[in-house]
C-alpha cells in the first residue's frame, strides 16, 4: 500500500504551491509545469499507443488533469484518479466534462469493475513509487482490462544519459517531502510483464522519435503493455 506519509507529503506539498502561487500556476506546477504542452503530447501518446474512439481511459495520477483537459473535446469515457482532493477537484473543474469521473483514491486501487476499459495510463507515476507498488498498480491495472486493452507507463531510466539529472536532484532532496524519484530498467519491466501474462508491445526509449512532428519524442521513457486476447 501506498504510506500515508508519502500521502500526506504530496497533499502539504500541494497546498504549499497553494500559499505561494496563484491557482492555476499551483495546479501548473503541482504536476510538473508545462501544463498545456504536457498535456497535448499525453494526448497524442495515448491516441498514438491505441486509445480506441469511443473507448474508456483510466488515467492513474492524474493530477491537476493535464490529460483530460487535453483530451476533453473526444467523446471518449475518462476516468482520472488521484490521491490528493484538491487536484481531482481542479481537474475536473478544469475538464468540465460531466460525464467524466475523478476520484480520490487511498491506497493502490482502480476504481473500476473487471474486465471494463480499454487503457491505463500512468504518467509520472512510476517515476515515484516503490518497485512493489507498481508491480501492484500493473495488476490492478490488468484487472480492469478488457482483453486486448493496454497499459501505459512513463519511467526513469538509467540507461538514458539525460535522466542522470533526475537522479542528481533527487539525491539533493533526500530528507526533504518532495515525492521520491524512481527508476526502473527494461528488465523489470519484461519481468512484470512476464509475471502477469501481459505482451510488451513496446518500449521506448526516452530520446526515441515516434509520435509526430509537433512531439517528436516524449523525455520519460514508457512501455506499452497489452493484455492478451483468448485462444
């Protein structure tokens, strides 16, 4: 299970953006920044890993839904979650799309029944939880899967030279509340995958072209997961 005191970090960090920025620039860096242009190449990454039209979105981590918002004129059922209210109550203030859920999530659970969406995403997610969480995150996520839907997460990783700089921070903010920095190397990811039953359709590396001219590449590294289809 997620700790609470990792909960309850990221809820005093999030409220400290509060006190010192105004509301959407709080919201902005709550998330990372780059709101509007992060969230248009999550967008074109989910379309491009096989999001169907029409189809059902789990967005784990949401945050202040830089996603959804970018995704907002699809007719398409989205479902973002997170583990701090405020920034589920900005998104989908922000989203404005009534027929969407946001859900405030304790703990390792997706909201959904089995066998029911044809996508998760994690963005940024990974990149602060511990191995056993993701692995755990990765099962809750194959339950409520259709078959042949998919999974989608973004990584830390070693083995690309410009990553090293977020681990350099990272060792800079030991002992601090800022969330911890994760990474993950394609061996446990094929691990997992392996594990679960799932196919790796893919993993990209973080420098790797493959989206369009507007995001020619997207800085995390991401794996794409699928779940199998029946004999």
């Amino acid at each position: 299970m997620l700790e609470r005191q990792e909960t309850r970090n990221y809820i005093e960090h999030v409220d400290a953006l509060l006190a010192e920025h105004p509301l959407d620039e709080a919201m902005a860096l709550a998330v990372g920044g780059d709101y509007s242009t992060v969230g248009r190449l999550e967008r074109a990454l989910v379309l491009y890993c096989g999001l169907p039209p029409n189809g059902t979105l789990v967005d784990v981590g949401c945050g202040s839904g830089r996603a959804g918002f970018a995704l907002r004129d699809l007719p398409i059922r989205y479902v973002g979650t997170d583990v701090v209210p405020k920034l589920t109550e900005y998104a989908a203030a922000k989203c404005a799309r009534d027929d969407w859920r946001f859900v405030v999530t304790d703990g390792i659970s997706i909201p959904e029944p089995a066998a029911s969406v044809d996508m998760v995403s994690f963005f940024s997610v990974f990149t602060h939880l511990r191995h056993e969480e993701c692995w755990l995150y990765l099962c809750e996520a194959k339950r409520v899967l259709k078959e042949g839907g998919r999974i989608l997460f973004s990584f830390l990783d070693f083995g690309v030279p410009f990553h090293w700089q977020f681990f350099e921070h990272a060792v800079g903010q030991l002992g601090s509340t800022h969330p911890a920095t994760i990474f993950i190397d394609h061996g446990a990811v094929r691990a997992w995958a392996a594990h679960l039953d799932l196919s790796v359709v893919r993993i990209y590396d973080a420098t790797e072209p493959f989206i369009n001219d507007e995001f020619p590449f997207f800085g995390h590294s991401f794996a794409v997961l699928e779940k199998a289809m029946p004999a």
